[in-house]
C-alpha cells in the first residue's frame, strides 16, 4: 500500500536552530499538508500546499515556517530559528483530493519528533 | 474549530464490538463524516467516511442518523491492536480541503 514517508524520525536541535523535516508524499498526490502534535495536545493544521503554491494556512505558520517542494518527489517544511516551543511532532499528509465517493482522502506518514533544547 | 462531539474516552472487551458515537449537529448538507484513528502519537490513520448512507469497509462500519445530526463508529471484533485514539471529523468535499481535529475518544480495548 502506498504510503508517506518522512525524515528524520527523530531531531534534536539547539533553540535558534534551522530546522528541516523532509516528506516525500504518495507519488501520484496533488495536495499536501503539514501538522504538528504538542505532547498531550491535539492534532493541529499547519499549511496545506497544491500547485507549488500554498493553499492555507494556519495561525501557527507565522514567518518563521516554509514550505517547498524542492522537485517532484520531496515536500520540506522548514522552521528558521526554532523556540522551545516548536517540540513537537510534525506530521505530513498528502491526498489526490479524490477518493471514494469523491472525497478527500488524507494519508498520513509516520511523523518526525523535534525535540528543541 | 471542531464541529463535533465525542466521548473523552470509552472501554470495549477484546473480540466485542467497539461502537463509538459522535455528535454533528451542525453538520452541512454537502459535509462528509470521516473517522481517523491514531495509535500511540503515529500519523493519523484513516478508517471510513460517509455522506448520509452507511458504509462498511474491512476496518468497520459507519452508521449515520438519517438527520445526519449523529454517527456511530462500529469496531465489530476490537482487538487490543485497536486501542488508540479515535477522531470524528465533518468536512466539506473540496479539493485540497483541510482535516480539524477536536480531541477524539480514546478507545481502551482489555483483555
């Protein structure tokens, strides 16, 4: 089965740090997400991207945050100077906006844990 | 914001059937229900949608209320691999459209 898959599993940075997590979505996808998870804390929407060009985002994704789909397979969200706050896991999902029905189906990948010290 | 209503957690026996609810009762005409699941901080993991009929996969079932203002979420034969957190989730159908996760039922299945 199809899936996303993202790296590293695990970082540790140094706050100030520049940080980039790396996703590479399901090959025939057209959007593509980015969510992050605070210990204890729920699930909560980044940006979605489509196009080359984002499509939402959220509150959270102030300046400090991007995203680039540097070529055809890889989706990168970068965090420039990362704060104590960032600790969290990042998921990346992807959807062809189509499913079943018609639906909008998201996958997601396995997540990839930023610890900031 | 979420525009749905779970219990914060339930119980289920190993091999019983697992029914969790969900209330919608501002659900839209053109809004789907999704069901996520997320076990132990994985990626969110997706089980079922439905319109207004119900629907039946290899994972479970969705029932929906023929007002549409509620669901339950049926595990026929939960295994103790089925314990995590379960999220209901109304959403437009449109392209690209974003998922809003509220905080879930953690559903505990013992043996």
């Amino acid at each position: 089965e199809p899936e996303v898959t993202q790296t590293p599993s695990h970082q540790v940075t140094q706050m100030g740090q520049e940080v980039i997590l790396r996703c590479v979505p399901i090959s025939n996808h057209l959007y593509f997400y980015w969510y992050r998870q605070i210990l204890g804390q729920k699930v909560e929407f980044l940006v979605s991207f489509y196009n080359n060009e984002i499509s939402e985002k959220s509150e959270i994704f102030d300046d400090q945050f991007s995203v680039e789909r540097p070529d055809g397979s890889n989706f990168t969200l970068k965090i420039r100077s990362t704060k104590l706050e960032d600790s969290a896991m990042y998921f990346c999902a992807s959807s062809d906006g189509l499913g079943p029905s018609g639906a909008n189906v998201l996958t997601f990948g396995a997540g990839s844990r930023l610890t900031v010290l | 914001d979420a525009k749905t209503t779970q219990p914060p957690s339930m119980d289920c026996a190993e091999g019983r059937a697992a029914n969790l609810p969900c209330n919608h009762s501002t659900i839209s005409g053109n809004e789907y229900v999704y069901w996520y699941r997320q076990i132990h901080s994985q990626g969110p993991q997706y089980i079922i949608h439905g319109l207004k009929n119900n629907e039946t996969n290899e994972m479970a079932s969705l029932i929906i209320t023929e007002d549409r203002k509620s669901s339950t979420l049926i595990l026929p034969h939960a295994t103790l691999r089925d314990t995590a957190v379960y999220y209901c989730i109304v959403m437009a159908w449109e392209y690209g459209n974003k998922l809003v996760f509220g905080a879930g039922t953690i559903l505990r299945v013992k043996s």
